[in-house]
C-alpha cells in the first residue's frame, strides 16, 4: 500500500462550516469549524447506537464499530450497507441472523469519547487475543510517522477540535482518518481494514488521543501489535496493555515518547537529538 | 465563597498509580499515571449507567450526572447516597419514586467522552431555559482564570491525561474538578452545586476540553450564562450555543481567545500584549 492510500480532505465542503467570530482583539473573524453530525447505526432492522460524528465514511464506521463490539465477526458476509445522508441513518446487512437485544442492556461506558462503550464479551475474546510476537518497533519510524502525520494537511490542522487514527506500517502511514470521537476514528480504520482485508500483522496503530482502557482494547481487537500516542495513558490502559502483551508509547512528541509496555519490541536506532523541534501548530497535544 | 474551595488532590494516593517504562533514550523512569475505575450509577434499584471515573468525587458525580439527564430535578428530594468503593457502585436514594426504563432505551451518544449520552428530553427542556441576560464576562477575568486554574497544583499537571472543569466568579476559581472524561468533571460541579446550593447566575464555566454538543447542552442545562474553553468548539456547539444565548469562548490559550456566540457579554478591558506567554507545561491543548 501506498503512504496516505486514505487520508484527510480537510477542503471537503461537508466536513466543516465557515462561522463569525471576535478575537481576543475584538476584530471580526470568519473560521472553518467541524461539523458533528448524529449517525444512527442498525444492524439487520435492530437500532444499534447513535453516534456523533463528521460522518466522512458511514460505512467504515459502521462496520468497525460492529466488528469492534463484537457483533460482526470476521467471518460475516455483509450483504449490503445502505447509508441515508438526510435521515443520518446507516444500516448493515448480514446473511447472517443477529439479535443483540440483551446485549444491549448491558454495556459499560468508558472514559473515552464518543462511542465509549464496552461489552463484557468484548473482555472475555480480549483474553484470548494473542498479538504478533515478532513484531518491532524502531524509534526512527516513531519519529517518522509523527513527523509525517503532523504535516499532512489535515481537518485538525484546518478546524482543530478533532482527533486523529492513522494505520501504519514500518514508517509508512497508510490509513489516516478523524472524527470528532477518536473512537470513531479508530472504528473507521477497523471498518476500513475489514472491507480491504488487510492483515494486522506488521501494522502500528498511531492516535492523537489518550490510551485509556477502551482504546488498548479496541487496538488489542484489532489485533495490532503496536499502539502510538502523542497523548498520554491511564493505569487501566497500561495494565490492559501489559495482560495483552501489546506494545504502548505515550507521549510521543518532538524527540520524547515512553514505553510502558511491550518495550521488547522497541529498537532504538535513531539519535533523538537529531529529532527536529515540532512546528507550535503540530503541537496538538500537551507532551504530558 | 473562597477561591478554590475545591481544588485536585493531585498527592491523594488512589488518584494515581507509579508505573515503570522507558524513555526515548532507553532509560528507565518511573511516573505516576491516573487511576481510571468503572462507577456503576444505580437510581432507587434501577441500574443507569457505567462511567469511567477517577472516583474521587462518587457522590457529586452520581448526583450531577443525573441531574444533567433530567432524571432528578431541582425539587428532588435525595433521601439517601451510597457509595461502595470495593463494588464500584453508587446508589442513588430519592423520595420521589423513579422509574426510566423506556427513557434508557433511547439515548444519544456525543463527541464527547465518557458519559456521552443526551437524551430527547434534554433537548425539550435546553429549548425552555433562559440565561442571565445581565452577565458580562471581561476580558481580563479570561487571562486571570487560566493563570490561575494553570497554576493550581493539579492531577493534569502531576499525571497528565485528563480533563479539568472550574466553576468560576468574576477571576475568581471556585470549584475545580477533574475526571478521565470532560463529561464526569462538568457532572461533578452540577452534583457539587446541587448540594450546595450554588446558584448559576453570574458564573463562568471553564473547561480544558472541546466545546461539543455535549458540553454546550450541560453548560445551558446547569443555567451557566457563560463558557470558556482552551480547546475548541464544533459547529453543533456553536449552534446551540447561539441558540441558547449562551456566550462560548474558544481557543483561550495565553493572549488569544475567539468567541462565537454572545459576545454582547463580552467587555474588553484588558491588553492582550500584557499578558505573559505560558509555560510549556501549562500548554495542554493546542491553540486550535
């Protein structure tokens, strides 16, 4: 795959509105703002869940939230998904009978964003998950990615207020999405990598947004063996790292990051003094 | 009331965890990491609701939570506030009988983090609420409360990743919560006010995070006239913001500041060139 096969259009008419403002001078400003939209998720005639998104790709997103909450497997046959832009409304069809009405019931919200919900069998397959042992991580490809993700034009650098997920592989970032949620972000690439059947193997999982429990989670789902942020981590998400044998980095920024966990899989081949300074407009995110 | 009444307890030992990694040089560190734990919220034997939360605060959090969804009103009488930190589980006691079981079938989940779920009914009543028409908001009280609230010794700053929210008066910081999620820290002060008898006239809300729906819609719930963030805003935000007559502040960050909605309150009294540049660590959002 190419770099950026996926990346942002931060030009796209519908993904931000121009509005009026006053600055801190009191002069009169127009800016582009992100636009969060309501999305309605079925699955088979069942509603499943509405999200708030920028609502770029309905269908990834609606298929890597079902695959990530375990109501497809990678074994589904998708039959059809029907997206409605006036109603907000995506629908999913499987060959397969699905009822999830109990499931529903029963979800637990987590500390992330968006769709932060977790289901307890999402916890007993997470057990079960064994993540590629050979995989490695050099630290020139942290300081590649970061540095090539930050200037890629981007809505976060058009509107700010969004998050970034972006699929990579050595030092090559393939599939770069945002959404206001960056569970939505990472649920598009898992929606993405389902359709394109490609293999998790060898991938490294890049995210603006903080490692809390349900982002190790969904990474570990995905079966990514690697998991970058510029943000920072919680203790769940670091233990859930640790039980899962993922490799976690937080606080990648500039020449920093730290790795607490799966640190046998780093390869430190570059000088971090030869790192340039990030631009202040790359610096989303506090080092902290 | 005094200036930080509430303040974080950033040295509280269940706050936060030492856990070990490694640098970019290859060194060993320790630091601490925040504490994330799941809250089960339980109305009069009905379970609501999950969160992930720092649990310092189980009972504003429970009480403010429900208030934001329009399960207990002003005139609620709480007979009673459980809390079992061993379960994780709070339960909330009132005389009135309660009963929203075809209310949580249907929610809405936000941009937002952790509790990002708004329910139609919210929306019925955001329409019916007026703010303080009479609040202004100077400009030098904006520099004054981010200097002050950055400055304050605080979880973000001993363990990064995670949000802050301050009820403020004039410059004044009068309640600072903290939480994994922007929505559990705004939940906080609505509990905190409740029970305290805090009224919303002449406040300013300020918050580390984004100015989604969400965080509009509870700004607007709690009768706040006013919000203030570092981060930035959607469109939907905005929108309901204007809707509202809520003023919303964006992007405060050292001197610049834009505002999208109510500037009507806004006075200008102060040079924004006399106002110090922050320090890095201070930076936690980008400017955007």
């Amino acid at each position: 795959m190419r770099e950026f096969t996926v990346a942002p259009n931060p030009k796209a008419a519908n993904l931000t509105e121009a509005l009026d403002g006053i600055d801190h001078t009191g002069a009169p400003v127009t800016l582009p703002v992100v636009v969060e939209k309501p999305l309605t998720l079925f699955l088979n005639g069942q509603e499943i869940v509405t999200m708030m998104t920028i609502a770029d790709y309905p269908d990834y997103l609606a298929l890597g939230y079902l695959l990530n909450q375990n109501m497809l497997t990678l074994d589904d046959e998708i039959t059809g998904i029907d997206y409605d832009d006036d109603l907000g409304v995506v629908v999913v069809r499987t060959a397969r009978e699905t009822d999830f009405e109990d499931k529903l019931k029963k979800k637990t919200q987590t500390s992330g964003c968006a769709q932060g919900t977790v289901f307890g069998d999402v916890m007993e397959k997470f057990e079960e998950i064994k993540l590629d042992e050979e995989a490695i991580l050099k630290t020139s490809w942290i300081y590649a990615l970061s540095r090539k993700i930050n200037q890629q034009p981007s809505l976060y650098l058009e509107a700010g207020a969004i998050h970034g997920c972006v699929l990579c592989e050595g030092d090559v970032p393939l599939i770069y999405m945002e959404d206001v949620g960056r569970h939505n972000a990472i649920d598009k690439i898992a929606g993405y990598m389902w359709q394109h059947n490609i293999a998790p193997r060898g991938k490294i999982f890049y995210t603006t947004g903080r490692l809390t429990s349900e982002m190790v989670i969904k990474t570990v789902q995905m079966q990514i063996p690697i998991v970058v942020s510029r943000s920072g981590f919680t203790a769940w998400g670091v233990d859930l790292a640790r039980q899962a044998g993922l490799t976690l980095i937080g606080r990648a920024k500039g020449k920093r990051f730290i790795c607490l966990a799966g640190a046998e899989r780093l390869v430190y081949d570059a000088d971090p003094e030869q790192v340039p300074v990030e631009a202040a407009k790359h610096q989303r995110k506090a080092a902290r």
